[in-house]
C-alpha cells in the first residue's frame, strides 16, 4: 500500500510510525472495530472510535469487508508487533495557530442543510454556511460539494472558547473582475486635419460682418466629408462592440 506523499510503500512495521497516512484494505470486521491489510504482513486494527469523530452504534454502519480506506498510524508497538490506526485525521493544527484570513486545504466530512463541515486538521471541523459556499444563491450545500470532497478555504473566525471555526468557500474578495471600460475613440491623421482645417477656415473669415449666402464651396465639401467620416467610424465601432 502506498503513502500518499507518493514515497515508497512500507513493507514492515518497523518502517511505521505515528502520524503517517497509509491506504488499507478492511479484512474483517466485530463489536469493537475493524481489522486491516496494510501490505506489510501485520494487521492493523481501528478501534470503532477512532472511525470517525462524531458517535458510532455499529462498525458495519462505516465500512463493509473488502472495502479500500484511508488511514492514519495510531500507535506501533514492535515488540508485540501491534499496530493501531485511525481512520480521523491526526490534528496537525492548534487553535492559536489559526487566524482570520488564513486559506487553508480540508477534506468534507459531514454536510447539513445549513452548510458543510470541512476538517483543516484541527481537533473540530469548521463550518462553511451555504451563505459562504458561493457567491451565488445555494439552496443545498449537496449542490456544490459531497463528502470526502477536498476544497480550499479562508478562515473567516475562530472562537477557541466554544471550539467554533466559521470558514468561507467563496473566492477571494480581493480578487475583483476588472470592468470593462469603454475606450475613447482617438480621431484619426485624418480627421485631425479636417477639423483643423475647419477651425482656421472660422479664424480667417472677417469679424462684424453679416455673413453672406453663398453657394456650396470646398468647405461643404470638406464638412461633408468629416462628417460622413465620423459616422461611419460610430457604425464601425457599434458593430465591434456587439
């Protein structure tokens, strides 16, 4: 059986010490536990409390024979070659090493109506509320997650007094999705040098002097232009954009 650190299997019990996760096939099981095939010629056997965190009646009711499971070395005594394991995670984090803010890697292990219990590898699973699994309306928390689900989460606070830890699926609210922003649109060479040609054409005609009609000229034709320019670029733009 192989470790999950992806290391090479260890094939005696002197290889195993306290802590290290093994994979394990159940042999059998009775009232008090269940026996398990590590690969290394020695059983190990689960005591039905250290199945799972939460209360058990039956053994039966967690594991069937044959079935592969997950495991953690409890206690190796070499000398009458015993090994004890544990199906609950070993806690690797104590209460004054969390903090507000802090992401951290967790496992599923128990979904309510009201939201997920997520184990962090602290003595009690934190909760995630459904308010906390998605920026989205979640009407089930089987609707995003199952159990035994790995999900990565943000403790939102820890209250060692009554052994609560609030936990957050959603994204980091530090990551904004930048808006897109509509750009100006830059006249060209062109269109430059109409409008300046307009502007000059304003400057030089004589002050205080009642404009006379005239027929179309050159400066028509050139506003004409300008302004046919403008509008198709406005055409051109709405249609990109669409």
């Amino acid at each position: 059986m192989s470790k999950k650190d992806g290391k090479a299997p260890a094939t005696r019990l002197e290889d195993l010490r306290a802590g290290i996760e093994i994979q394990g096939k159940i042999i059998r099981t009775n009232l008090h536990g269940a026996f398990i095939d590590v690969g290394i010629g020695v059983e190990g056997f689960v005591h039905i409390s250290m199945l799972k965190r939460s209360p058990i009646n039956r053994v039966e009711d967690v594991l069937e024979v044959g079935q592969e499971v997950k495991l953690w070395v409890h206690r190796v005594d070499k000398k009458q070659k015993r090994l004890e394991l544990s199906m609950i995670r070993p806690v690797t984090m104590k209460w004054n090493d969390l903090s507000p803010g802090m992401m951290l890697k967790g496992r599923v292990v128990r979904l309510e109506q009201f939201g997920a219990f997520v184990d962090v590898g602290t003595v009690r699973p934190g909760l995630v509320h459904v308010s906390e699994m998605s920026n989205d309306y979640v009407e089930d928390p089987s609707q995003l997650v199952q159990i035994g689900d790995e999900v990565r989460v943000t403790v939102i606070e820890v209250d060692s007094k009554k052994r609560q830890i609030r936990l957050s699926m959603k994204p980091d609210e530090a990551e904004f999705i930048e808006e897109t922003m509509p750009e100006e649109d830059i006249p060209t060479a062109m269109e430059v040098a109409l409008r300046q040609a307009l502007e000059d054409s304003e400057d030089s005609e004589p002050k205080g002097k009642p404009k006379a009609k005239r027929a179309p000229s050159d400066r028509d034709d050139q506003e004409d232009i300008l302004q046919r320019t403008l509008e198709h670029r406005m055409r051109t733009s709405s249609d990109d954009s669409s």
